[in-house]
C-alpha cells in the first residue's frame, strides 16, 4: 500500500512537471493536481510533516518548469497547512479521529470533489495574484483562476481517484 | 491533551511561517517581477504603519498643539488689534501711540459649558491670581462668547452669549449700523440684531463685527452673517445672524479686558451728577 502510494504520488509530480512545462494551453489557463497530492496524503501525516511534502514537490516542480523558483510553493504551503480543517469542515472530525484516508469509495464523490474544489481553490487564488505580480487587470486574475479552478479540479478528481485507497486500508 | 494540541498547533504554524518565509525569498531571489510587486507591497506596508503611528503619536499631542494654536491666535488678535489702532490713528492724521491699545488678554481654557439651557454659562480655568476681574469680556478669534461675571482665586465664572440676559453692541459692515445682538433662544449658532431702523438696508450676507462700544469687548471682531430680516411692528427691523462660533465646539477663549475701563466709568459719573 505504502510503495503504491508512494510510487503514484512520484508519478504525479512528474505529470505536473510535464502539465507545467510542455503543455502551455493558454495565458488564462494553468493546470495544477498539487493540492489534491496534498489533500490526498496519509491522515496519520501531521501538519508538520505535510508542509515538508508540499514544499518539497513545489520545488521539485519549480525546477524543472519554467516557473520562478518558489511561486508554487507560496501557494500550496497555505493549502497544505489548511488540509486539516479543510477536511473536518467537509468531512467532519470523524473522519481525523479515525484516521481514516480520504477515498472516493468510502467518502463519496460528492464530498471528495467538494474538498479538491476548496483546496484548488485557494491554490490559484494565492497563485494566480503572485504569478501576474501586479500587472494583470483585475479581471484577468478572476478569469483566470476561475478557468484554472475549473479545468484543475475536473482533472484532480481522476488524481483523487488513483491516490484514494479502494479499500479502508491505512497508512502504516 | 490540550496542551499537547495547541503546542503542536503553534509547531504547525511555526513550520508553516518558517517555509513560506523561505519560499517569498526564493521567490523575490528569482522572479524580477514578484522581486517588484513584494518590495512594493513591503514598502506600502512600511508607509502604512509608519504614517498610522505618526497619526496615533499626533492625536495624543492634539491637546498641546491647541494650547499653542490658542496661545497663538491670542498673539495674532493682539497684533490686528494694534495695527488697528495704527491704521486708524494714520486716517485721522494722528502719529500711533501705544498708550491706544487698550485692551489685556489673557488666554483661558474652558473648564464647563452648559448650552441646554436659556441662561446658560461658562467656567473658565483662570482667576483673579491671573488678573481676571469681573465685567470682562469672553472672546475668541471666531466672535464673542461672553463675559466674565464673578472671579474666583483659580477660576471665573461668566455668562455665554447663549444666554437671553445678554446682548453685545455689534455692527453690521465695517461702517454700518449698530444694534444689540441677541441670542435667538434656540440654536447654538444663531443670534438676531434688533431695533434697526427701516431705511437702512440690510443684504444677507454682511459680516457682523464688535461696535467697540460696550467697554467689554474690543472692536472689529468678526462676529457672523447676516442672514433673513424681517419688520417688527412696522417700526424696526430684525435680522437673523449666523454666528461664526458655534457654542458647541467650544475648547480655549481669550478674557479681554479694558484697561481704559474705570476711567470711562469715572466720566460717565462725572457727567450723571
């Protein structure tokens, strides 16, 4: 179980590297799986833990695109130290004490899709504004990180899907 | 187990501060443009609390630099009240003489005020140590207040303009007509002129001033604008005044008083007998 997450997360990181440097779609558009990586981690990880792994993939992913170094992690260390009441707000605290995964399969679409939606969201509203540094009208950024919010999270549901544990294994 | 919680919640925190600390400066150390857009924003914050600061540090000095403006508007009056003299003693042909100034001033801070009333007063922080007498007037640099009734060691007691039992001598324009102003009995910034005669024409918006000849109050002081003006038993005319002081915004006054004042009283007794 660990090995396989591990492995699928690894493959993640390069996906995105490989969505963040050669595929360029449009200016009003940027896709972003990172924070449902996040989101979908261990429950048994503490914050502390998490924020590593967010800031470690954010350079990972930093250095090998054209992005300045950092400018993803400024926007996905928020949403890695959020995670936690990210879930108890759509999942409850049931879901924390348990220790239990967040899966598709037992969670349900709905949920899951609620909290990748959340987390994406906060992602590009950190991001979008520290990438145009102020050059960019108004409309814009909204324009942006609404297409950005919306392409993202369509596509970290299927991410969710393949990191989410089919069965109520855990993390050990 | 709180205590275990909320430590590692401040830990969570910590760590969290400490990588996105470090990531703005990778950040500033590679983007050109982010490197801009932060140090601009670092330097409107800078500004910010710089200029609240400097705001919270004038307001708590606020009292001191209105002791020193009303000190300095008492210096001023006293310098128009000179050139005055000096302007009017050149018309008349006359050299200027000192000895013509004839009024003290002595600034003062209000103590109590009352306004709600139809006798209403006022209490001043300076007494007969600081050579306050009764039969003074109350001024400021935006018209009269009132006068100073009974003198204490420390503190004097007078009564406001917004009072029915007083009326000061005023004039309307700088040659014009000379009536006793009054209080209109209900707001704090209005008075009437009364007992003008009908074939002198009154425009709204003349500039009210002190006729000088009360013995109380020096001339020239601006006092209001005319406003409307009605008939009083088709003999007389009445004019309403907006006041320049409003009664209720009132902090520091200057006590003027006549030098000049028992001499001029000694004539008129003179002349009674």
């Amino acid at each position: 179980m660990r090995s396989r997450f591990v492995i699928s997360f690894i493959a993640m990181i390069a996906i995105q590297v490989m969505l963040g440097g050669l595929i360029n779609l449009s200016q009003y558009l940027v896709i972003c799986i990172l924070p449902v990586m996040i989101m979908c981690l261990p429950i048994t990880f503490g914050t502390g833990r998490v924020l590593l792994v967010a800031f470690v993939a954010s350079l990972v992913v930093d250095f090998f695109t054209d992005g300045a170094l950092g400018l993803t992690a400024v926007a996905l260390l928020p949403v890695a130290f959020t995670r936690n009441a990210l879930i108890r707000l759509v999942f409850g605290s049931e879901l924390l004490s348990r220790r239990e995964d967040i899966s598709i399969h037992k969670q349900g679409a709905g949920k899951v899709l609620l909290a990748i939606l959340l987390a994406t969201t906060l992602y590009f509203l950190v991001f979008v504004p520290v990438d145009c540094a102020g050059t960019r009208p108004l409309s814009f950024i909204a324009l942006r990180i609404l297409l950005s919010v919306a392409v993202s999270t369509a596509l970290s549901y299927y991410v969710a899907g393949v990191l989410s544990p089919r069965e109520a294994d855990r993390w050990s | 187990m709180a205590g275990r919680k909320s430590y590692g919640q401040i830990w969570s925190a910590a760590v969290f501060l400490i990588l996105e600390i470090a990531a703005i400066l990778m950040l500033t150390g590679t983007g050109t443009l982010q490197d801009i857009w932060i140090s601009r924003a670092s330097h409107r914050t800078h500004a910010l609390l710089w200029g609240t600061g400097e705001r919270i540090r004038n307001y708590f000095t606020l009292d001191e630099q209105n002791r020193a403006l009303a000190d300095k508007n008492m210096e001023l009056m006293k310098a128009v009240q000179t050139l005055g003299q000096q302007a009017l003693s050149f018309k008349n042909g006359h050299l200027y003489d000192s000895a013509t100034v004839k009024f003290r001033m002595i600034p003062a801070t209000i103590v109590k005020v009352s306004r709600n009333s139809q006798h209403n007063y006022i209490v001043l922080n300076k007494g007969s140590e600081d050579g306050v007498k009764p039969q003074t007037g109350i001024v400021t640099t935006n018209g009269v207040v009132g006068m100073v009734n009974t003198v204490g060691k420390h503190y004097s007691y007078g009564i406001t303009l917004m009072n029915t039992r007083m009326s000061v001598s005023a004039r309307i324009g700088p040659t014009g007509m000379v009536a006793p102003l009054e209080w209109d009995g209900k707001s704090t910034d209005g008075a009437v002129m009364r007992g003008l005669p009908l074939h002198h024409e009154i425009a709204p918006g003349d500039t009210v001033w002190t006729s000088g000849f009360s013995s109380v109050f020096p001339s020239d002081i601006p006092i209001g604008i005319t406003q409307k003006s009605k008939l009083v038993d088709g003999s007389t005319v009445e004019v309403a005044v907006r006041l320049f002081q409003d009664f209720s915004a009132l902090r520091y006054v200057i006590i003027t008083e006549n030098l000049d004042r028992d001499s001029i009283a000694e004539i008129e007794k003179e002349a009674l007998k």
